[in-house]
C-alpha cells in the first residue's frame, strides 16, 4: 500500500496524456539527444505547465502539491519531467519579485503556452556551488546593464524564450555580505542569441538539453531587472525550495516506476524452474527500495504542505529532495539488478532511466550541501565553509 495519492483526478489525467507518449517515444529521443517537443506541446495545451500561476493571470492558481502531482506521474509513466519542470517553479521568481509591469506582460502569455520560460541560469565553471562567487557581470550602462561572463550547465536555452539569469551587480568584495550585490535579469533569449549570448550544447550521459552560454556584451534593458538590484539572491532563493520538492516529486515517480517494473519482471521471469522474484535475495532488495520511496514519499508531502501553508519549509524540502532522489537511486540500482542482463539493453528503458534519474543527487543541489545545510542551519553546528 503505497502513501495515500493526492490530487487522484489530476494523477489519471497526466497519466492517460504520458499513455500516448512509450517508452519507444522516450527512446527514440534519447538515442537522438532530441527535446522531446511533441510531449511538452501536450503538456502544455492540456495546462498541466501552468498549475502553479495564479488565475488572475490565466492559470490554475494551485498549490504546490497539485504540481508535485503532476510531476510524479510524468516519471511514474516512465517519461521524463525534466524537460519542462523548469517552466513550472522559474516562473515564481517573477511572481514573487516581477513588478506590475512584467506580471502582465509575461504571466499571461506563459500561462497560455506561447512564451516558454525554461531556462534559469546560476551555475558557473569558477564557482560551482558556491553561488556568491559568481562572475557573470551585468554593468549598468544608460537603460541597459551590459552582461559579460560564462554560465555552465543551463538547461534548456534551447528551447526557451525566456530565462532568469543571476548576475553579479556590485563585487564581492564591496558588499557587506557574500550573497549582497548579485541582481536578477529576465533575458529574452530570442532576441540575445547572436547579439551577445552565444549558446553551446554540452553532451552528457541522459538526455537533458543542457547547454554551456558565453556573454560578450549583451545588452538587457533595466526594466528587465526583476526585484531590487543587489538583492537577487534572495529572489532565487526563494524559487529552490519549491524546485527541491517538485524535483524530490520527480524522484518519487521514478522509484514508483522502477519498484513496478521490478515487481513485475521478478513475477515474469522464470530461472531455475520459478519465478525469480520466489527468492527472497531478490524479493527484499525491492520490498526495501519500495519501504524508502514511501518514507520518502511522506517527507515530500509534508514538504509541499508546509509550502502551500505558507509555513517555513526549507528543512523539509531539502530533507525531502535527499530522501527521494536517494530512495530513486536504490530502487532503479535494484531494477538493473533484477532484469540481469537485460537491465542493461535500451527496449526495457531500464537503463535510460538508471541514467536519468542519478542526476537528482547532484542537481539542483549536492546531497553534501544538504547535509550541511541540515547540520548547520537545524542542528546548530559551526559551518565549514
Ligand atoms: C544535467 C544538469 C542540468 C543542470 N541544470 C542547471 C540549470 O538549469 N541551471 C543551473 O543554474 N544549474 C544547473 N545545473 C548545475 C547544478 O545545479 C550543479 O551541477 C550542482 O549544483 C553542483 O555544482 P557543480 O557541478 O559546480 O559541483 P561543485 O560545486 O564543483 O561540487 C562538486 C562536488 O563537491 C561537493 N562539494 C562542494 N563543496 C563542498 C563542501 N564544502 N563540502 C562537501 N562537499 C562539497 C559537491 O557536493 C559535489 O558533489 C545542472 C547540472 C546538470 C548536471
């Protein structure tokens, strides 16, 4: 019996939609390192990418649990999210911190599906984790700031209108605190790309659309910058929660997905005149990644709820986000497992997902940064950086 299902009418709806798109679909686009286009356009129509804006700008105006809804049954179904997850918590950004002015001119038109805002770009090569010491500068020049630096894996510019950029506005040195002076820009990528932003693919082990950018002066109006200059950080600071439990949710469709997968091969598969899965060597390892996504699964849920109760939720995000990209790791190494040898062929998609879903123990966030996190901000001990 798994944790009780929230938002079940919403559950059965994305789960006939990901019905249409197989894993041939998946496959195929992997072996092609192709966007999976078609998917996000009947996502989108259906307005699964727009649950979280409020109504007053055309969208459904629901809370975060209804998104962690959707999210997991994407992975559930055995697609993958992480296409378009980004369209779904960048925009909160511009919620929370957009004047009145840039709400109503973009709000409505990402709600509708014809502006695509995927692309959120704060890591660099330099500075890795430590986000204060980025590089990327913008430097205010008449109504323009002028954008020179390098950002690194940035997913989806490619298929973006849009994307939120974190730049440094005053130097680190000059602020009172590390995480002062960086500011928030909207970039509209249809009109920087050739004009300063160049965009460089970067391949890597799933399919994933992310990319490497290079600014060489480009030019971003001032009424682009979206909150206060110098206070950026806390802009996005506020959007990584939500991004930790719509990803934890990610990884609690995955692990659903590989736990299935693997009950019913070890069902199937006869070796040795039974069923595989008559072995109790084969049995526990599955009934134990199942017991970890459901502990898990809760850690989300509470997660979300404290979320949409507007109640302090960066302990249980994060703890969530561990759990769950932790518990989606056991069970998909427990997936390759049972299938033997066929774990490892691409038609059982077994593998494509294996490769998938490790991602979420690095990205957004490092398990190590979460263990500090946890170890400095709620158990009180000394940082160590
Ligand atoms: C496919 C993919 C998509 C991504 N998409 C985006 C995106 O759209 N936008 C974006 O801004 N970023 C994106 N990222 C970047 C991602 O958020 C970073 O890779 C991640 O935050 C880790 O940063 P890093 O790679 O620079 O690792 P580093 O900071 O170099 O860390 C390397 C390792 O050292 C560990 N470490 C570092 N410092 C410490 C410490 N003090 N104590 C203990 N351990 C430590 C880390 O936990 C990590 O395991 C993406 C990454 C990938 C791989």
């Amino acid at each position: 019996m798994a944790v009780e299902q929230t938002y079940p009418e919403i559950r059965e709806a994305v789960s006939r939609l990901c019905a249409q798109f197989t894993g041939e679909y998946w496959r195929k686009l992997d072996q092609d390192k192709a966007y999976p286009t078609e998917f996000v356009a009947a996502l989108t129509e259906a307005g699964y990418l727009s649950v979280l804006i409020p109504e007053e700008f055309g969208g459904s105006g629901l809370p975060l649990g209804a998104a962690c809804a959707v999210l997991e049954e994407i992975q559930r179904s055995g697609g993958n999210g992480g296409a378009c997850h980004a369209q779904m918590y960048t925009m909160g950004t511009l919620l929370r911190h957009g004047n009145t002015q840039q709400k109503n001119q973009y709000l409505p038109a990402i709600a509708e599906g014809s502006l695509r805002l995927q692309a959120f770009g704060v890591t660099e090569p330099s500075s890795g984790t430590d986000t204060s010491r980025i590089r990327t500068v913008a430097v205010r020049d008449g109504d323009d700031y002028v954008v020179n630096g390098q950002k690194v894996f940035i997913s989806r510019t490619e298929h973006s209108d849009l994307m939120i950029l974190l730049v440094r506005t005053t130097p680190r040195d000059q602020c009172a605190r590390h995480t002062d002076g960086m500011s928030v820009l909207l970039v509209d990528m249809r009109e920087a790309v050739g004009n300063g932003l160049t965009i460089k693919p970067i391949d890597t082990m799933m399919n994933h659309a992310t990319t490497e950018l290079f600014f060489d002066d480009l030019r971003v109006p001032v009424q682009n910058l979206i909150g206060e200059e110098g206070k950026g950080f806390k802009c996005i600071l506020d959007g990584m929660n939500a991004e930790r439990i719509l990803i934890a949710a990610e990884c609690i469709g995955d692990a659903r997905w590989f736990t299935e997968k693997s009950s019913r091969y070890a069902c199937d598969r006869e070796v040795f005149d039974r069923p595989i899965g008559q072995n109790q060597g084969i049995q526990f390892p599955i009934a134990r990644a199942h017991i970890h996504t459901e502990a898990a699964a809760l850690m989300v849920q509470q997660a979300a709820d404290l979320y949409d109760a507007g109640k302090p939720a960066g302990a249980e995000a994060n703890m969530a986000k561990m759990l769950a990209s932790e518990a989606s790791w056991e069970a998909a190494d427990q997936c390759v497992q049972t299938h033997g040898g066929y774990g490892f062929t691409t038609e059982y998609d077994v593998e494509r997902k294996f490769r998938e879903t490790r991602l979420y123990q690095v990205a957004p966030i490092s398990t190590n940064l979460i263990l500090s996190f946890i170890a400095t901000q709620e158990l009180g001990m000394p940082r160590s950086f």
